[in-house]
C-alpha cells in the first residue's frame, strides 16, 4: 500500500495555511490580538501545563466545537474569538488541525510553528493544568 506520510501531510499543510514564528504568537499575544487554542491531549497539559489564557480544545473535537452547526458547538467556551492560533506540542498536529479549519472557512486561522515547546522558550507564561 503507498500511502502519504504524515510528515508530507504535514508539509503540504504548511505550504497552504499561515504558519507564525513563536515570537509572531508572542508579540501578537501581548498585544490581545489572538486567541491561543491549545489542541494536545488533555494528558499532556497536565504533564506540561499550557499557555496562560489558551483555550483547551482537544484534536479529536477541534472541528465539532467550532462548528455552530454540530451538537458540540462551544460558543460559551470560545467567548469572543480573534485571530486563531492552534498549537501543539511541536507545530504538527496543530498543522493538520489549521488546515481542516481552513477547509472548513475560518479565514483567522494559523497554526504556531514549533507548537508548545518553542511558545514556551519564547518567554509566553506557562500556567499547570489541574485535573479536574
């Protein structure tokens, strides 16, 4: 069977959607231009924690959430949405996550380039996540 790579989806995705420089994300945050949606799994934040005022949406339910027409729709959770920028651990997943929003019709979408880790060393606040 030949199939794709997840690291060529993961290239395709990038050439086709807004990618930003954690420093980008960081002044672009500072400035409340952004809304931070972090797409890990939920264990993975607790671990690490997260970005201070980031929204949680995990991977798997990312499109079901933010579409007003699915049963999961989060208007409540979301509040007044800017600029998206998803991030992962490492700028992957949250790059197949950026395109399928893309394809969906979000045009204020972009996905953090070196995810968690590089927004991390940029100097953003890294809060714990409590089990709840």
């Amino acid at each position: 069977m030949n199939i794709k790579s997840s690291k060529e989806l993961v290239e395709e995705a990038n050439k086709e959607i807004k990618v930003l420089s954690a420093e980008e994300v960081k002044s672009s945050y500072e400035k409340g231009e952004i809304t931070l949606i972090d797409i890990r799994d939920i264990r993975e934040l607790w671990k690490e924690g997260t970005i201070k005022n980031s929204i949680h949406i995990p991977r798997g339910m990312l499109e079901f959430w933010l579409d007003p027409q699915s049963s999961y729709f989060q208007e409540s959770k979301l509040g007044e949405v800017k600029n998206i920028v998803l991030f992962c651990a490492l700028g992957f997943r949250s790059a197949l996550a950026t395109k399928s929003l893309k394809d969906m019709g979000f045009k204020n979408v972009a996905n953090a380039s070196g995810g968690f880790d590089a927004l991390k060393k940029s100097g953003l606040e890294v809060i714990t996540k409590e089990k709840k």
